[in-house]
C-alpha cells in the first residue's frame, strides 16, 4: 500500500511473479536459451575501441524482462490475497482464479528467451543484424 504524509491509503501496490518453480520443462514451456556475449569478444571490442580512441558507450533497459512480448497464451494462478483484494472470486462465484499473461513476468522460464526475442525484432527493426 502507498500511503501519504497523513497515513491514509493512497493506492494499492502489488508485484506478481510466476512461479516458474512449478513450470515443467516441454509441458508449460520449451527453449529457454537466451543469447549472451562471451566475454572474449568484448574485451577484443574494447581492446580494439581503445587502440583506435574510439568513443564507449552502453545503455541498460531497467527492469528490461518486464518488456517481453510473449507470442503465446500463458495462464497462471493468481495468489489468493490478490483474488481477495479484487473480489473476484466472490463475483465469479469460483474459487479458481487463473488470469492470462499480457506481458513477461519476473520468476517465468522463459523471461530471458521472450525479452531477447522482442529486443532483437527492435533492433533489426532499426536495421541492426545479429553478428553469428
């Protein structure tokens, strides 16, 4: 909850995580393999960016996962405090509450994958390619 100077309530806030724990490897989802520069190949970069005086720079996406775009439907159980806080057990008249995924969420499987799928459909958007 966020409360103002005199303590009152002024918004609800709540984190959803999946429970990628519970996920099973070629049921609830497949590849998982993101990517990742080797470590040999960046240093040769910024050797060589060095030697040529060459202007560095870098940029980092906060809380990048959560941009994911995911291509395909995942449903996941929503936490009992948050059914309450919506009500929505008692308006459904259900007391399974399950909610499809829009967007990535942090403690998914497939985070990393989905995030570096979306990011590198951006990138060649802008005209990038990938170096194999």
């Amino acid at each position: 909850m966020k409360r103002d100077e005199k303590g009152q309530v002024v918004r609800y806030k709540a984190r959803l995580v999946a429970k990628g724990y519970s996920q099973h490897h070629n049921i609830d989802y497949g590849e998982t393999y993101s990517p990742v520069a080797y470590l040999k190949s960046v240093r040769a970069i910024l050797a060589k960016c060095g030697a040529e005086a060459m202007k560095i720079e870098q940029c980092d996406v906060d809380t990048a996962f959560l941009y994911g775009k995911l291509e395909e439907e995942i449903y996941m159980e929503l936490p009992e405090e948050l059914i309450e806080l919506l009500e929505l057990a008692e308006a459904e008249g259900e007391d399974d509450v399950v909610c499809m995924l829009l967007q990535n969420l942090f403690g998914f499987k497939l985070t990393s994958r989905v995030w570096n799928e979306t990011i590198d459909k951006l990138l060649k958007s802008m005209g990038f390619d990938a170096d194999p």
